[in-house]
C-alpha cells in the first residue's frame, strides 16, 4: 500500500511537470 501511494506521488509530479512543460512552450510559440 504504501508503495502504490509513493508511486501515485510520483507519477502525480511527474504529470505536473509535463503539464507545466508544455504550458511554457505554448506561451512561446503563441508568442
């Protein structure tokens, strides 16, 4: 259990970095 939550939390920052990522090249290429 413990190791599955440790993995959700991973994968969560993991996604939010990409999010963040492909949000700041948007903005560029827009601008």
């Amino acid at each position: 259990m413990r190791v599955l939550k440790k993995f959700l939390f991973e994968f969560v920052m993991f996604g939010s970095c990409i999010v963040q990522t492909r949000s700041a090249v948007f903005r560029t290429d827009v601008v």
